[in-house]
C-alpha cells in the first residue's frame, strides 16, 4: 500500500475523474494540487493525504473528518467540499479553489493593516466560526495561515478542518494524553492543558489573530515550546492598550475579553464576537464621519476665507511691486548721491593728489567725514597707497581690494561694491581721480545703507498694516454676508427635512422680497401640491 501510495504522489497526473495541472501547497498531512473537473470544466483544488501517513488509521480518519466537517457547512466565508473519494488508499478531499494569500503572507507583506480591514475580517471570522458552531463543529486549528483572503475582494475563507471536532456520538472526542492538536501559539489554554475544546477555544484563537492584526505582533511568544505553552495556559499578554492605545476603548476591550484564561469568561458565541466588532467598527466609521464633517466649514467660515485669501493675494502682488518700486527708487537715490559725492570729492583732490600734497588731503578728510551714513573715506595715489584716510592707522599702507563682494556694479563711471562691513551692509563706491584724462589716484567712500534699510522695514510694516486691515475688513464683511446667506438656506433646508418626514402641512413662514423669497414660495407651493395627492389617497383609500 506505501508504495502504490508513493508511487502515485510522484507521478501524479490523475485522481479518480479529476485531472492533476500542478502543486499548489502541501503540509505535515496532506498535499494539495490544482486540478479540472472535466465533467463541468471546473477548476478545482484536491487534498491529498501524504504518502506517509495513508497506513495511519488516526491520520485518515482525521483527513475524511474534515471532509465530513466541511461537507455539511455551506457559509461564504468557509471553503466549500465538493467531493470525498478514496482511489488506491489514497483518500482526497475536492474542494473550492481559492485564489489569494493566507493572512499570515499578508501580515507579513503589510508592516501595518487597516483597522478598518482587520476589523472586517473580524467580522467576517465571527459569523463564519458562529454558522459552523452552530451546526456542532469546532475547528480547532483557527490561525492566519487557515484563512485566506480572496485577490478580488476583501472577503476570507477559513480553510483546514482536519482536526476539527465534531458533535457526533461515533466520532472520539476528546484529546489522547499528551497529544496537542492545533497551531501552539494560536491554541486555547484549555487545548494547551489536553482539555476538551469548544466554541469558546475557536473565539480565543480568533482573539489571538486580531491581537496579531492590530498590534503587528503575536501575545504569546517564547524562545521554547515548553515556555510557550506555559505563558499561554499561565500569563495574561501586555494589554492590547498598551502596546496600540489609539485604538477604541470598546475594541480594546472586546481583544481583552477574547484572551480570558477561563471559557466562561470569553465571549460566549461567534455571533457575541461579531456584534461587539461590528459595534467597534460603526462607532469607528460614526467618529470619522464626524471628524469629517467637523473639517467641512460653514458657508460663512469658506466665503470669509476665500475672500480673505483672494485680498491678500491680490494685495501681495500689488504691494510687492509697489515694494520694488520704492526699493529702485530708494537705492537709485542713494547710488546717484554716492556718485556725484565720490566724483566731486576726487575732483576736488585731483591738484593734491597730483603735487603729492598729503597733508591737505587729510585736512579735508577730517573736514568732510561727519555724516553718519559715511563710513569711511580713503584717497589712494597711483601705485594704490592710501594717503588720506579716517582711519589713521591706515595711512601709508596698501588698500586692500574688498573680499568676498554681494554684488559689483557700475554707475554713473563709479564702480559700486556691496558688501558686509563690520556686520552692516555697506556699499563702497570708487571713483578715479583724474588729471585732464589720466588717473593719478583714486577715491574709496564707504556709504551705510542702514537708512534704505530701515526705509524698507517701515515700507513693509506699513504695507502689512493695511494689508490686515483691508484682509480683516473685507472678510468681516463676507462673514456678515454669508451669514445673511446661511439663514435662509438653514429655513429651505429645514422645511425638506420636514417634508421628507411626512410633514406636509409644514409652511416657511418668513417672508423675504427677493430670490429666496421666491424658493420659499415655491417650495410652499410644492407642500401644498404634496399634501393635497395625500389627502387624495387617502380618502381613495377610505
């Protein structure tokens, strides 16, 4: 029989009418192939039982049980049996083909899953685990690598009752000592101890899968099987709050229930399970509805922001092109000032420059240096000495050319530097002392520009100052507006409502002279027409 049983799952091409088209799966007890029911050109899946467990009476019977279990379920979101043969000792469950990835590959793929999925799923595994415990089976091995999530849709299946338990007298219902069936870090305490497992061990497996969705991580681990098994019949898991606490106060406690040691404590049906998940869900939907709807901002609120927003964009462009405006201006009057000042001054010391008469030019130095806004002045000869400064340590010595320079520009024949001096923005400007038309010496005058600066921040001040002035004004005013607006649109909306309720005598008892006016009379005329076809009704109907 092992090697007829052999000799079959190696060269595989048939069993019974279905014809084999590849291997899709296998596990400790069966393999599953991909096959065709030519009789209905089906595609279909077939469960094989492993060439090495065909001789084991336990591991047969444990195979054709889950046929039987399955065979009598007929649920959306549990796999369907078509047929249960057996050709050559070889028994084969024929079942529906289910075309997607197992929960497990898909906690594995997605580093977070949707509450709203998980909370489906949920769902979906409540009603599933109520319909088969109300036909007397439990399945016993509940875990994500059982349930597979359809490719086109958001619905599950649950998969493998092999060792699922059915209520039937002929069938041995409890567990062998020392033998543990099921997933070990999904089982039951009470699957863990060797005791006889129900419904409530199904929903505590349940429990742990959700606890796996909704945190990423499993509640019972250990580095050993015997420490495993330990913890799951012995310790609580960290409170699913801890470890996700945005999550709903009612579903954090629906998880809590689900993981109770003892059965009596746990949910008490998959129809209790489903109602206290869809309960979460709804409240989760009716709070993003809300958080929604508290996002969607009256009429009066969007048309004060929008007008708002058009004034300030128009009045930011406006003002920033009056700004540059004021800016050219400001800077042209500084540059037309410093030219003519560093010209004049080279022209009146191009004689002393020339005779070498030095001391003459520090006498004018010192005579013209008051201003604030100049910052230094330097007269330097032909070979770049300075010989007349503000700055007495400087005389006799090279002028150093300006480093690091904002910007170089010519004006006026005077070449203008703009850099940082000691922190301040400064512009140097430099003219050529000229004797009839060559130059014999040159002029370095240090202008501050803080006056254009402080000219600018008063210019921005004052353009931000009627900026919110005119922005404020003009949305109060669209403000006030709208609300005038809202009103008659709350009356119009109020009115349909009462309407929609059977309210038909409701009449709009304001008064308005001009468009809405008008829709409230319409709208009178409108209940009006609705309540007379209902009288009529109903005296047809008398």
């Amino acid at each position: 029989m092992s090697s007829l049983c052999t000799y079959r799952q190696e060269i595989m091409e048939q069993i019974g009418r279905y014809q084999i088209i590849e291997k899709i799966g296998f596990g400790g007890t069966a393999i599953v192939y991909k096959a065709r029911d030519p009789k209905i050109s089906r595609a279909l899946a077939i469960k094989v039982l492993r060439q090495e467990r065909c001789q084991d009476k336990e591991y047969r019977r444990r195979f054709l049980r889950e046929a039987k279990a399955v065979g009598v379920l007929s649920h959306p979101n549990i796999v369907t049996i078509y047929d249960v043969g057996e050709v050559d000792n070889t028994p084969y469950i024929a079942m529906e083909l289910l075309e997607g990835k197992t929960l497990d590959e898909v906690m594995k793929a997605e580093n977070k899953i949707p509450l709203n999925d998980s909370l489906n799923w949920g769902i979906q595994l409540a009603d599933a685990l109520s319909y088969a415990h109300s036909n007397g089976i439990v399945h016993r091995d509940i875990k994500p690598s059982n349930i597979v999530l359809s490719k086109d849709s958001n619905a599950i299946k649950i998969t493998d009752f092999g060792i699922a338990y059915l209520d039937e007298a002929d069938v041995t219902q409890h567990t062998q000592l020392g033998e543990v069936l099921g997933t070990p870090q999904y089982m039951s305490p009470e699957q863990v101890l060797g005791k006889p497992a129900d419904a409530r061990s199904d929903l505590f497996s349940a429990g742990v899968i959700l606890y796996q969705l909704l945190t990423g991580q499993k509640p019972f681990q250990a580095d050993t099987l015997a420490t495993l098994l330990f913890r799951i019949a012995t310790e609580n898991p960290e409170p699913i709050g801890q470890i996700a606490p945005e999550l709903p106060g009612v579903l954090k406690q629906t998880i809590d229930k689900l993981l109770k040691k003892k059965p009596e404590k746990r949910f008490q049906s998959g129809a209790d399970l489903k109602h206290a998940l869809q309960t979460a869900l709804n409240d989760i939907n009716e709070a993003k509805h809300a958080e929604q709807n508290k996002h969607t901002l009256p009429i009066k609120l969007k048309w004060s922001l929008i007008m708002g927003l058009i004034v300030a964009t128009t009045l930011t462009v406006c003002g920033g092109y009056f700004y540059y405006l004021q800016q050219n201006t400001a800077l042209s009057q500084v540059y037309s000032y410093g030219a003519s000042l560093s010209k004049f001054i080279a022209s009146e010391n191009a004689e002393e420059v020339l005779s070498e008469d030095w001391a003459k030019i520090e006498l004018f130095i010192q005579d013209n240096v008051t201003n604030e806004d100049l910052k230094y002045l330097k007269i330097t000869d032909h070979n770049n000495i300075i010989r007349g400064s503000n700055f007495d340590t400087e005389i006799s010595t090279t002028y150093k050319k300006i480093t690091n320079p904002l910007r170089v520009e010519d004006f006026s024949q005077v070449t203008m530097t703009h850099y940082l001096h000691k922190n301040e923005l400064t512009l140097d400007l430099s003219a050529p002392i000229l004797f009839q038309t060559t130059e014999v010496g040159r002029v370095h005058l240090g202008l501050s520009q803080k006056s254009v600066e402080l000219l600018s921040r008063q210019m921005l001040w004052a353009l931000a100052i009627i900026a919110i002035t005119t922005i404020l004004a003009v949305s109060f005013a669209t403000y006030i507006l709208g609300r005038q607006i809202a009103r008659p649109i709350t009356i119009l909306n109020k009115a349909m409502l009462e309407l929609e309720s059977g309210h038909y005598s409701y009449r709009i008892s304001t008064e308005r002279h001009d468009e809405f006016g008008q829709l409230f009379s319409n709208f009178d005329n409108m209940a009006v027409k609705i309540q007379e076809e209902d009288e009529k009704k109903s005296t047809n109907t008398k």
